[in-house]
C-alpha cells in the first residue's frame, strides 16, 4: 500500500458537526466522458461527542437491503438526534450497484476482495483504498450490510470474524445480541482477509457485517432485519438516541471449513433436496445434477459433510464445477 494520500475526494467535512449530504469523487477519464468523474453519495450526521459509526451498502452492487435502508436513513436522520458521529456510504461499489451487479462493470474488481486496496489501482481497488486510509480510520465501530446476492439467498444473519482481542469479541456478541437477526453467525476458521470487516478489524475497530435475504431482490421482511439492525446497533452503542427494539436473541452459529460447504462438481442443472434453514446430517442428499447435454446419464448425487443447519443457498438451478450451493453452520459452543 502506498502511504500517499488516496486520490479520491469527499466534497463534504467530515469534521464538521451537523448533517452533510455529498459525494465522494472519484476522476474516471474514459472516450465518453474525458474529465468525467464517478461520484459516490456520502453523508455525514455529526453532534455532541460520542464514537463514530461508519454504515455502508453496495459493497456489493446486487444487495439491496443495506442500499435502500440507508438511502431512508441518510434522509431521515437529523442531528439533534445523534451523539457522535454517523458516517453513511450507501453505494460502496457504485458503479457495480448502478448496473445491480456483484462486481464492477468497470473493472471486473469485487470491492470485498480488495481491501486494503490500491491507491493508483482501478476505480474499485481505489475505492477499497479510500476506505482503509480515510473512513476507516475515523470509525470506531462499523457495520457493512450485504445479502446473499444474485446467486445466493441466506437466513437473515448478522456474521462477524472472531478477534482475538477479548474485549472486541464481548462487543461484536454484545452487538449480534441486539442486532435482532434470526443468526448470528462467527467465522472462526481461517477467513478471506480481503474483506472490508476485515480490514475494519485491523484497524482496531469493532466491525459486524450482516448478510439478510438475496437473490437479487429485497422483501418487505429482509428490509425490517437490515432496518431494525442498524437503529439497534446506533442505539445500543450510545451514538442514536432511543430504545433497543426487542427482538427474539439470535441463535449463534459457526462457519467453518470445506465440510461447511457444497459445492458443485459439474455443470448441469440443480435438484436441490433441502430448503433454507433446514437441519441437514452426515451424509443427507443435498441434491442431484442433471446433465442436458447427456440425458442418459445418471444424475450426480450430491451429499451434506456433516450435520448443520443451511444458512445460504444457491439461487440459480444452472451450475458448473465450483458453483457453492450451501453454506452450512453449527451452534456455537
Ligand atoms: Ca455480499
């Protein structure tokens, strides 16, 4: 990582107090637009003293949740009603969310792989760096809010990486406590440390993603999880006034290994045998593949590693070799 300074721009302060709507600017010289810019909507509610929470959305394009709960949010919120300081980045990967894709249009980059980022990278990898060497730095405690996506649908869950630091891990259970999500879900293994709650954690900050619904839409039901989520976690860490909203405690689950996974071994078209959110064993079919191109060939059985419960799924029945098509998780003990 380079150590100048990142050559992206907020046209707003983000140490001044009171409430700041902007965008942070990013110079994209292409054939249409020579001097053109990409422009990322940021605000900023700042009053009294308290920790700053960063929020963001979009990191990647095709999860809705977080985007329109904190469009509402950036809109709604006033600063009479903040101690401290609320950072808003609705569209993390703008250009991804414009076009309700993954990754970007742009550069291909998936911004949750590209922390801690490059300075003078592509617009994505300039972005991750933006992140890591200006609002991460500001932000005390941070939630990223994602879904399953296009390709994957999940349990409503609030997920987390698990700190070393003692004192970290009482305030991300504190929070997957109050977050009010059906999981609360731990990678305890050895996870990607490309992730922006990654880097957040590097930074010594207290970082909770969460990752509620998919499929490339949102419902009605998804949307309370993401809204409530962020009101409570404001709230339960002093920086919104108001009271918690009650919600049943999340079961607290774990994500481990490859026997945590099913993953596709051929290209073909999917049979699940399990829902979301079912209990699975050892050994259970998963699914079958049917093979189009070969009609007399057997279908693939496919089988769970272990006894878990099905957290994610994969949404679309088309799937080539590698495709995940669940993600399992057992109760933390
Ligand atoms: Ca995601």
């Amino acid at each position: 990582m380079s150590d100048l300074a990142s050559r992206l721009r907020a046209d707003i302060d983000l140490d001044r107090k009171g409430k700041q709507r902007g965008f942070i600017t990013l110079a994209h010289s292409v054939h249409r637009s020579a001097y053109g810019l990409i422009q990322m909507p940021i605000a900023c509610i700042a009053n009294g003293s308290g920790p700053t929470v960063l929020l963001t959305a979009g990191n990647h394009g095709d999860e809705y949740e977080g985007q329109v709960a904190l469009l509402k949010l950036m809109a709604t919120l006033e600063p009479e009603q903040v101690a401290g300081r609320i950072v808003i980045v609705p569209a993390l990967n703008y250009a991804a969310s414009l076009a309700g894709l993954r990754t970007s249009p742009i550069d291909a980059v998936n911004l949750n792989r590209a922390f801690p980022g490059v300075r003078d990278g592509t617009p994505t990898q300039m972005m991750a760096h933006y992140v890591e060497t200006v609002l991460l730095p500001l932000a005390q405690i941070g939630l990223d809010l994602h879904a399953g996506g296009s390709s994957l649908e999940y349990v409503p869950s609030s997920l987390s990486r698990w700190p070393a630091d003692a004192r970290q891990r009482e305030q991300l259970l504190a929070i997957h406590r109050v977050f009010g999500c059906e999981l609360g879900i731990v990678a305890e293994g050895a996870s990607d440390d490309r992730t922006l709650s990654a880097a957040g954690l590097r930074h010594g900050g207290v970082h909770i993603a969460c990752e509620i619904g998919g499929g490339g839409t949102l419902t009605p039901r998804s949307l309370c999880f993401a809204e409530r989520g962020i009101r409570n976690l404001l709230v339960h860490v002093g920086v919104l006034q108001g009271e918690i909203e009650p919600a049943p405690p999340p079961r607290m689950m774990v994500v481990g290994g490859a026997d945590y996974h099913v993953y596709a071994p051929a290209r073909g078209l999917l049979e699940p045998a399990f829902s979301l959110g079912e209990r699975v064993h050892e050994g259970q079919t998963a699914g079958f593949i049917h093979f189009l191109e070969e009609p007399d060939r057997p279908p693939r059985r496919l089988a769970f590693a272990r006894d878990a419960l099905v957290v994610c799924r994969r949404v679309p029945a088309l799937v080539e070799p590698g495709d995940c098509i669940a993600q399992l998780a057992t109760d933390r003990v």
